[in-house]
C-alpha cells in the first residue's frame, strides 16, 4: 500500500527534496521551511492515503480536500497556504512553489521505480488530487499576499509623493509671501533681488501644478529632465532663494565660493528642492545665531555639496543614507523625516546620493553627492 510505503521511507523522501531544492539556483532550503512545506504535506497525505483504505473514504476530505479544485476547507489547504505566505515572504517566487510539492512527486515515483513497489491506480489518483489541491491553495495564497503587498507599497508610494507635493507647495507659497511682505514693507522695486525670488517661487509653483494635472491626465510621471548647468550659478539661486526666508530665524548663512569649471548633470528643479530640503533641515535643528554652511567642490570624479549645521546632531541611527520619520518635527512643526526624505530623494533621482555625518562638537554635515562634469 502507498501508505506503509511513504511511511517506511519518509526520511528518505523528505531528504531526496531537500537535494533537489539545494539544486535550484537561488533556493536554499532550511529546517524551518521543511518542516512546515513537504513535510507536513507528507503525513497529510499518509492520513488521507489512511482513511481511503476505510469504511468512510471520504472522511478523507476532511483532512486532504475533494477533487475538481472546489473551495473548501482543509488541513492540508490550510497549511499549504501558510507555506505559500511563508515563502513570499523569504522572497522566493510562485514557480518554486510548485517546484516544493512537484519535487516530492517526483521523489516517491523515483523511490517507487528503484523499490518496484506496486501501486494502486486508485491511490495514484490520490496523490495528484493532494498535490492538486496543496499547489492551488499555496500558489492562490502566495498570489494574495504578493498582491496585497504590491498594492500596500503602491499606496505608501502615492502617499509620499502626495505629502511632497503639499510640502513643495508649503515651501514656495511661504518664499513668495516673504518676498511680496519684505518688497511691500521696504518699498522694494520687483525687479531686483527680492523681486527675483517672488517671481522663481511664483514659477515653480505654477510647474508643480502643471506637473500635478498632467499626472492626473495620465502624462507620463516623475520624468527626470537632465541639463548640464554650473554648480556655482545653482549655488547663487540656491543662495538668493533660501536668504530672505531662513534670514528671519535668526541664524547665520554662509556660503563658499564655488569653482566656475565645475558643472552637474541633473534636473536642476529636483536638485534645488533637495538642497532646500537640506538647508531647511538645517536651520531648523541649528542653534540660535548659530551658523549654516553651504559648500560645493569636487573631489575625483564627484561633486559634492554640503550643507553644514551647528547643533547637537540629529538622534543616534540617524546618520548614512537613512532618514528621520515624518512625524519628527522641528519648533515650526515641519517634520525633519519629510525634509530629509525629500533630499534623498531627489539626490536619488538625479544618479546620485545623500548621505549624513555627524561631527563631534559641530554638528551634521550633509551632503549631495552628483557625477561631475564640466562646463562646455
């Protein structure tokens, strides 16, 4: 009987898929998870094998499920769902779901072939009805929950670009009503200084709006529109930008002088967003009448541009390429996560990086990291 024979070789069996899984590329095969996939898929059908041979055969539904693929509920469904959700989350895909109850078939048929042991073709058709039934519940589970997953991350995804775009829109909203308050109070003519910064945040607004309803008409999405441009001139805007608005908090702003040979890559609206985002980040964990550097120079094949605080540093496990979470906020209420987020972001998209160092008794450096190139 197939019964007494899977039970006389259920080591053997067990540990023929154990080899055949160390055999497939990127599948590696523990304790844990044999102990919870072939295994227990084994000794379900050894029960159901059991069952058959009784007065009520079908008793062993209960334990295996019935033929033709209907929903029901069994033990061995249960528990090949749980082998399914336990192998997406090892990151294994659906094909080597199959493989795990296709390399047991194949096992008790080489083993059946090498022993000349005879089986019933009633018992035949029972083995396929459980690995039937154990591949559609582990496949139909590891499919739920990769989807469940790619629809929870799309929507984390939609949610972050949402609150960047409400915080771009923060930010250029509050430069133009600075720069209108400090042109009306001064009696300042638009066409200098504080009338140049009104009219780049009045700009900049009206292209994230552009950009928002074109997204909302199915246009293409985050594209990256790459130009070579002077490091020292984006530094300057950076310069004229940023002075009117974190002047007022009371810190120093120093920026150093930038070699004119110097040149990036990269979508200079996105850059200048993450260098904001810095330097916003910095003024709001800097010291009062504390300074607030802005630095910009090459070393080998890199540009880098930093931005220097002077404060007791952003909490511990916050340095490297990770970020604060957005519910920290700053005595403004802004959160320092979105802040950094942001830069990070926008690094990201421009091929390069950010990362954080904390300095003993200074404060944080951090830095935008570009391919350099040079001015034609």
């Amino acid at each position: 009987m197939m019964h007494d024979f899977l039970e006389s070789n259920r080591s053997d069996l067990i540990e023929r898929c154990r080899a055949k899984v160390a055999l497939r590329p990127g599948r590696a095969a523990t304790a844990q998870q044999l102990q919870s996939g072939v295994p227990l898929f084994l000794e379900q059908l050894i029960v159901t094998l059991r069952i058959e041979q009784t007065a009520e055969p079908m008793e062993s539904r209960k334990i295996s499920g019935p033929s033709g693929g209907g929903a029901s509920l069994s033990e061995m469904g249960v528990s090949a769902a749980q082998h399914g959700r336990e192998l997406l989350d090892l990151g294994f895909t659906v094909d080597q779901v199959v493989h795990d109850y296709g390399d047991l078939c194949q096992a008790i048929t080489d083993l059946a072939y090498e022993r000349d042991a005879p089986f019933q073709i009633d018992e035949f058709r029972t083995l396929n009805r459980c690995l039937d039934n154990a591949i559609a519940n582990a496949v139909t589970e590891f499919s739920y929950q990769r989807d469940f997953a790619i629809a929870a991350k799309k929507t984390v995804e939609i949610n972050e670009q949402f609150e960047f775009f409400v915080h771009e829109l923060h930010n250029f909203i509050g430069t133009a009503r600075l720069a209108f308050t400090a042109a009306k109070s001064g009696n300042l003519s638009l066409s200098g200084a504080t009338g140049a910064v009104l009219e780049h945040s009045l700009v900049r607004l009206s292209d994230m709006i552009d950009g928002a309803m074109g997204d909302a008409g199915n246009a293409p999405k985050n594209i990256v529109r790459h130009e070579i441009f002077s490091v020292a001139d984006f530094v300057a805007e950076v310069k004229n930008a940023v002075n009117l608005e974190f002047l007022t908090r009371g810190c120093v702003f120093t920026v150093s002088a930038v070699d004119a040979r110097l040149a990036v890559s990269a979508d200079r609206k996105i850059l200048f967003s993450a260098v904001r985002s810095l330097l916003q980040t910095a003024f709001q964990i800097t010291n009062p009448h504390d300074e607030v550097t802005l630095n910009a120079y090459a070393v080998a094949d890199r540009v880098l541009i930093d931005v220097i605080d002077h404060s007791d540093g952003l909490p511990s496990g916050n340095t490297g390429r990770t970020s604060l979470p957005s519910t920290q906020a700053g005595e403004n209420g802004t959160g320092l996560g979105l802040e950094l987020s942001a830069a990070r972001r926008g690094a990201e998209l421009n091929d390069g990086m950010l990362s954080i160092r904390k300095i003993q008794g200074t404060g944080c450096i951090f830095t935008i990291s570009l391919p350099r190139h040079v001015m034609p």
